[in-house]
C-alpha cells in the first residue's frame, strides 16, 4: 500500500477539521494539504514575554499582557447596546474590559477570582484606561515559558471565523501538525546550499517561524522561506532561458539595407541619443544570432522607443520578412499608425491599421495583402491576434504596453509563423529592478535612459484647491504664448456618475473662466462615441482649442508637441504610475513644460507620499520603486496579470537582496548543471518538478 508523505495528507484528515472546515479552509485558502497549511505564514509576531503592571499602562503601548482578577462583572443595555463590562484587578491599580460581542457566552465562561492573563491594546476613554475585547486565558506557570512568549497572527475571512478559524483557530491547527512534524519534513534544498548560506533545515524553520524561541530565530526562518520561494522562481526561469536558447530558432536578419539606411539618412527626425544607439545594437545582435529574440524594452514617455522600435522594424523588412506593432488600446493603436505613417512618408513601404473599428471592406483588403506579402508593417489592436490574420512571412513583432495583454493573447502573435518571429516587448511603464528579475526573468533587458536632446524636464508643482484663482491666471498667461492645456479629472469605475460630475462641474467652471470666442475649449470622457471622442481629440491636436478637459482617455495615445501644460484635478485619487503617463503627455516640445497637482487640504499618508514623490522627482525608475512599494507588484502590473506574484512570503519591494542572492545561485547552479541531473541537485530537480505539475511558469511570453 502507497503511503502519502506526513505534509502531503489532505487537510480534511487533521484532528479539529472534518469535512465542513476543510471545504471552507479550501475555498478560503486555497490549501488541501498538511504542507499547504504550514505555508500559511504568520504576517506578524504578539510578543507576550513581558507583563506589564496597570500601573505601569501609557498611551504609547500597542499592546498589553497583564495579570490579575476579575470583579464587579455585568452586562449593560439591551440588544444591540447590549455590552458586557468587568474590572480587572491587580496590586497595583483597576483597568476596565469591555466586550461587545458574545456578551452572553463571555458572562458564562470568565469567573471572578480565578488569575487569569488578559492581552489587548489599552485605549483612554473619560480618563480611565479599558481594553474592548481583550484575549483572556486562565493563567498557567507555562504562560511565562519562552516556548509560547511570540504568539503567531494569522490573517483570517468572515467565512473562516464562522468555522472558528479565526486567527487563534487558525494557531490550534498549525500546532497540531507541527505536533508531529519531527522527521516527516523533507529537505528540499541541496545540502550544500543549506550549509553554504547557513540556513536552518526546512523543519526547524517551520517550527520557528510560526512560534518562534526568539526573534533572531524567527528571522532566520523567515530568511529560508523567502530564499526558498524566490530561488525556484529564479531556476526556473534561468533553465526556460537556458533551453531557449540552445533550441529556439530564429529568423536570421544578416544585413541592413535600403529600407533602413535610406530612413537614416533622409527620414531620421533627431540625432538619436547614445541609450537609443545602444538599444539598437544590442537588437540587431539578437536579430542576427539566429536563435530568437524575447527582450524588454523600457523606457520613460517621451525617451523615443517608437523610433527604435521602427528601425528595428525596417531591418526586418530589408531581410525579406513583414513586422507588425501591437497596442492594447484603438486610441493607443491609431497614435502609432500616425506616427510610423509620417515618419515613413518619403519611403516607399506599405503600413496599414487594423482595429475593431475597422470596417469589413477594408479588412479583407488587409488580409489579402498580408497573405500575398504585399503590405509590410501592420498596427493594430487585439484585432491583430485573430486566426483569419495570417501573414505570408512574419519576421518581428513589436508589442506595446505588453502587460495589458494576457499570455494567452500574445502567444497567439508568435504561432502565425512556422519559425517564430522576434519578439520586442516595450513598456513606458518602468519596471522596479525586483519585478522585472521575478516576472520578466527569462527576457533579455534594454532600457532607454536618456531623453532626446532639446527636451526641458517637465516643473510639477503640487497646488490646493484654494489656490485655483492663482492656477486660471498661469493658464491665460501660457494661453497667451500660444501654448495648449490638458486638465484631466479622475475617472473610476465605482463611481462614474459622480466623477463625470466633476468633470462636468470642472468644465463648466473653466468655460465660465475662459469664454468664447476668445478660448475654445475640448472636452473627452469615455462616455463619449468614438467618433466624437476622436473629433475633440483632433481639434486640440490642429490647435483650433487651446484647453482639452478629460479623463484619463488621455493617459496614452494624444501628443500634442505645442502642449505645455498638465492640470491634474483630485490628483490624490490617482496611482503614481498614472500621474507620471499623464505628466509624460507634456513637455514634449522644446518649450518649459509644466505639471500642476491640485488636491484638497485631507491627504492620506499614501496620497501625500505620491505628490511629494511626483514634486520631487521625474525619474521614472525611482518613482516605480515607490509606488511598487505602496501597491504591491499586482497592481503595477495591471489587471490581466493579477495572481501572478502572490508570493506566500517574500515582498518583491523589500527583498531585492534575496531576490539577487536566489538569482545568483541558481545561475552558479545552472553554469555547473545546465539540465540539473547530477544527484547532488536531486532534491531541486523533484521540487521543480512538483512545482510545474501544479502550476505553469507564469513569468514566460512566450
């Protein structure tokens, strides 16, 4: 008979679970197995190895362990006011405890004149200090025992406390597994990485990290765990590289020709910068290696990835193959099509967009075209990735904005050839170091780091509402120069109505402030048709309005070089990667350029740190690693991408040291076995293996 290793038992079989809990431990964790449940760490530590006397109680004590009696216990009003109040004793004064809820059962079960240990945070109310629904245990010599002194707390759902699986609940049963864990906990790790970094055995990590003896045990615990779950993202992600390398075939593009040096020549509309040479390069050597090409490349608004992007894209069709540039929004897509079109204006290349509003005539046309190689460059939305587009030899793919895409969606891109194109990822969205090592470890990486000569950093200035009248005046003055205006306002799902309010009561206010004839103004918001959204959009772009009001329509796709001006209203309701799109949507001329953010007096600390962060600094790096730290890895990434970096212990915006060190290693253990199949690697070599059977490599494109 096969027997199931001790961590690996469904969760239904642990004393104190049974069928009921074990369905909503699963629905509400997501775990099945003993090892499961012990993954679930602890996100913080109580330390009760200290009593305090009443006494001794201050205002600047989180929390409080105490010891003493109960008297004068009672349970006041009724029904919903209903409360249960008791004085709690000790030599050396009286503090009051108050439940709110289970008023009956706690009149039950605490007695008068037993000891017992009460644990809450102390608040002052009328001058006297309460505790509202303290922890209290009956106390034992061994509540002094250092074995229990750093209480582990869970996080928990209201579905789980209905089960009695609050965060206590949720302490009893990690117990009861670490109760028989001795010898049943495989090493998953090498023993010469375990000695090597000194880490503790995987065992005793587990014991310590959920009660820990002292908190530079519980540190070393939570050092193995972050290590460990980082350093197989790491070699896995290293071994896909490694493999692509050695297997994946790419098109070979040998030579520059016509198409590309007839653009430098005659076409280029700036020198390029040193960063964008360097780009180039290190694109045409991928293009030329014959295997294929998967690289990133990020830069800031405005650093000129378009450009490089297209040269690229020349290169391709002077070795015989057709290109196309993928964006995920039309207004994004129609942006580029403007571009690329102007750009290659005295050439002789056929460039077409595709999007859902494209019309069925049209369409036809496009896929004939592209199927006789005919039309060379194609732009286009979602709409480039449906199986009636086929392509008679794709050679490059450009896509922009690629986390607004699912994997699924751009894998499709890569199959509409038999040898797969070259893949060119760009992003104006800047990558925290951590994130781009953990999602996009197995790309090859450019950055463009410098803006195109001529180009004035952009002056943000934060603004109160107060100071609106001070705002209208600079306005006229810039107006005056000759110079355009955005003033955007929020727009968030929950609450359109309200927020187009705002913008309406926005624009009526400037309309009042800047009548006609003498100021035309544009409004957009995505309530709008697209024909309508497309024609405001249009006239602020020929200058016939001078102030454009809108929503964040505008993040991506409007440039307008005469623009100076970037008004954002309630600017603490935006995300700071949005705030930086919307600064980048100015300062693109060679005019000083200006980003106003107005705000009420109320800012939370979050909003604060986000204006301050915009004020201070227009690097695009730094203001990523900021706001990674403020939202979290999911929301940088977007929507499509949720789940993909729900890591159990490691924080990608506080780890960048373990992230390296679990990189480091993998890529030492990967130079001495590529294919991890000498014995001494074994362990690893059955983890990965037990990992991709319950999960795909969610860091792969392609």
């Amino acid at each position: 008979m096969l027997t199931i290793p001790y961590l690996d038992t469904p969760i239904e079989y642990l004393k104190g679970v049974g069928p009921l809990r074990a369905d909503v431990i699963k629905k509400e964790l997501n775990i099945f197995t003993f090892g499961q449940m012990l993954s679930l760490f602890p996100f913080r530590h109580v330390d009760k190895s200290k009593f305090y006397k009443i006494n001794e109680i201050n205002p600047d004590l989180p929390y409080v362990q105490i010891k003493g009696k109960l008297s004068n216990m009672q349970i006041i009003g009724q029904k919903r006011a209903m409360r249960m109040v008791a004085d709690f004793v000790d030599e050396t004064g009286r503090i009051e405890l108050v439940w709110f809820n289970s008023v009956k059962w706690i009149k039950d079960t605490i007695k008068p004149n037993i000891e017992y240990v009460v644990f809450g945070k102390p608040t002052l109310f009328n001058n006297k200090y309460n505790i509202v629904h303290p922890e209290i245990d009956i106390f034992y010599e061994q509540t002094l025992s250092t074995e229990t002194a750093f209480q582990p707390v869970y996080n928990s759902t209201e579905k789980l406390k209905t089960k009695g699986l609050d965060s206590k609940g949720i302490s009893k049963l990690i117990k009861t597994i670490l109760s028989n864990c001795k010898g049943n906990v495989p090493e998953i790790l090498t023993d010469e990485l375990v000695n090597n970094l000194k880490l503790l055995s995987r065992e005793q990590a587990f014991y310590q990290i959920h009660y820990p003896s002292d908190m530079n045990l519980l540190g070393k615990a939570q050092f193995r765990f972050k290590f460990e779950e980082l350093f197989f993202i790491q070699i896995r992600l290293l071994k896909y590289k490694l493999i692509r390398a050695e297997k994946s075939t790419g098109q070979v593009f040998s030579k520059v020709g016509e198409s590309f040096n007839s653009f430098y020549n005659n076409c280029l509309p700036f020198e390029l910068t040193n960063a964008q040479k360097k780009v180039i390069k290190e694109i045409r050597k991928d293009t030329g290696s014959g295997k294929q090409m998967n690289r990133l490349l990020q830069g800031d608004v405005g650093s000129g990835k378009t450009i490089v992007a297209l040269m690229n894209m020349l290169i391709a069709l002077d070795n015989g193959f057709q290109t196309c540039l993928m964006s995920p929004t039309e207004i994004l897509a129609n942006q580029h099509f403007v571009t690329l079109k102007k750009l290659l204006n005295n050439l002789d290349i056929s460039i077409e967009l595709l999007t859902g509003s494209t019309r069925i005539a049209k369409r036809r046309l496009i896929h004939q075209q592209l199927m006789d190689g005919e039309l060379k460059i194609l732009v286009g939305t979602h709409a480039l990735i449906e199986d009636k587009v086929q392509f008679k030899n794709l050679g490059l793919v450009v896509i922009d904005e690629q986390h607004r895409f699912g994997v699924a969606q751009r894998a499709k891109l890569w199959k509409k050839n038999t040898i797969p194109p070259h893949i060119l990822v760009m992003t104006a969205t800047p990558i925290p170091r951590t994130l781009a090592m953990t999602i996009y470890g197995d790309l090859d990486f450019s950055v463009i780091d410098e803006l195109p000569p001529g180009r004035k950093a952009i002056k943000t200035i934060h603004k109160y509402d107060s100071a609106r009248l001070q705002v209208f005046a600079f306005m006229k003055q810039e107006i005056k120069q000759g110079r355009q205006i955005y003033v955007v306002y929020p727009l968030i799902n929950e609450s359109e109505k309200l927020d187009l309010k705002f913008l309406m009561d926005g624009y009526e206010s400037i309309v009042r402030e800047f009548p006609l004839p003498e100021y035309a103004i544009s409004i957009v918001h995505g309530q709008m048709k697209s024909k309508d959204k497309e024609y405001e959009m249009q006239r602020f772009v020929k200058g016939e309005t001078q102030i454009m009001v809108s929503t964040t329509v505008i993040e991506v796709g409007v440039d307008v070089p005469n623009a100076s001006v970037m008004i954002i209203e309630n600017a603490d309701r935006f995300g700071l990667s949005q705030l930086h799109q919307l600064r980048g949507r100015v300062g693109r001329g060679a005019e000083q350029s200006y980003c106003i953010l107005m705000t009420d007096f109320k800012l939370t600390s979050d909003a604060k740190t986000r204006i301050d962060t915009m004020v201070r600094t227009s690097d695009g790096f730094e203001i990523a690693e900021v706001d990674l730290k403020l939202r979290g890895p999911g929301d940088i990434l977007g929507t499509q991408q949720s789940g993909i970096v729900d890591l159990r212990i490691a924080n990608l915006a506080r780890d960048e040291q373990i992230i390296q060190l679990a990189r480091n290693t993998a890529n030492d253990i990967l130079k001495d076995d590529p294919a991890i199949k000498k014995e001494k690697n074994k362990k690893l070599l059955l983890q990965i293996k037990k990992i991709e059977k319950y999960g795909e490599l969610w860091g792969r494109i392609s």
